[in-house]
C-alpha cells in the first residue's frame, strides 16, 4: 500500500465478487466511485477510523462511495435496486475535496446510500465536495435494529464537508446516536 496506487478497480472487484470485504491498515486511494452489489447483507470494513483511510484521487468528482442510482432515488423516493442490509465500518472516508476539480459538485459526496437497513458505524467522513453524508430509504419492509427501517447510524465523526454535513431523506426509523460534525460549510434543511 503506497497510498497513491488506484485500489478502486481491486476493492470494487473483491466486493462485488464477495459482498464482504475487509480493508486493511493503511491508506487506500480509488479514481472511481465504489458502488456496493446489489445483494442482501453486503459489508465493508476497515481496521478502525483513523487506522485505513479510503481516499478519493484527484479529479473523480463523484461520490466515494454511492449506491446505485442514488441521486435519482431520494429525489423519488423509488424502491427498486436498493442497498438491502448494508453495513460500512470501522474506516475513514475522504473525499478529497483540494484535488477535486468541482465540475460534478451536487453528486461528490463522500458517503451516499439510499436503501434500507444501513448500518454505518464508527467511521470518520472527512473532506467532502457536497455532503459528507447523504442518505435515503423508504422501508415497505424493513426490520432489525430500528422498528421499520433497521438502520443504524453510530459513532461517527463528519467535518471539512464543502455543503451539508449530513443530507438524511431516510429511511425511517433509523437510530442515530453519537453524531458529531464539525467545519461544514453549509446548513440545509435536512441537515444534521
């Protein structure tokens, strides 16, 4: 790991192969959005926020990580090709904000999942070029850690955010608890 290699074609291949994926200490860089498989239960780990780092390259301006057509699901509130049981933890996500070129800004997020039961935990998102973290979900059928949507948003630290610290549209009934941000840029209205 040289933390200037692009991993993204290795990580993105391992986890649509096996949905599971643990990255190890150290810094990771990816020149492409990561997108998680669209299959139940999928994960990708870290050896702790703060010990692997995930890095966006210079001049992707996209999200770091993001489901599959995420954009067009929250401003539709849609239910098809979702995230079904996802769980990211234990990494830091940066978006690289400096070495971003700006010419995609409403889609550069550092984390952007729409979906349900989403399980993010203790992460730090940092350096992002629109929101550090934008999510969405409408929960028919949910279940598991919440009442409807089983979600879970914990132990995570968001700053240097270059919109909104937190875009949250869903899912329902998602749990959040020690959420700090710092340095965003701007407040919206679904911001927390």
């Amino acid at each position: 790991v040289d933390g200037t290699s692009d991993a993204g074609p290795a990580i993105q291949g391992c986890w649509t192969t096996y949905g599971q994926i643990r990255i190890p200490a150290g810094t990771f860089i990816t020149n492409q959005s990561l997108v998680p498989p669209i299959v139940a239960n999928v994960a990708l780990a870290g050896a702790g926020a703060g010990v692997t780092t995930l890095r966006l390259g210079t001049n992707v301006d996209q999200a770091l990580i993001r489901s599959t057509n995420v954009y067009s699901q929250i401003d539709t509130n849609t239910s098809t090709n979702i995230v079904d049981g996802i769980e990211i933890s234990d990494i830091t996500l940066d978006g690289n904000r400096a070495a971003q070129a700006g010419t995609n800004p409403a889609q550069s997020d550092v984390l952007a999942l729409y979906g349900k039961r989403i399980k993010l935990h203790d992460l730090e998102l940092r350096n992002g070029t629109s929101a550090c973290l934008r999510t969405g979900g409408n929960n028919a059928s949910g279940g598991g850690v919440g009442t409807i949507g089983g979600s879970l948003f914990q132990n995570i630290s968001i700053g240097t955010c270059g919109r909104e610290a937190v875009y949250f549209a869903g899912p329902p009934d998602t749990i959040i608890e020690n959420l700090g941000a710092y340095d965003a840029s701007q407040s919206a209205a679904n911001t927390y």
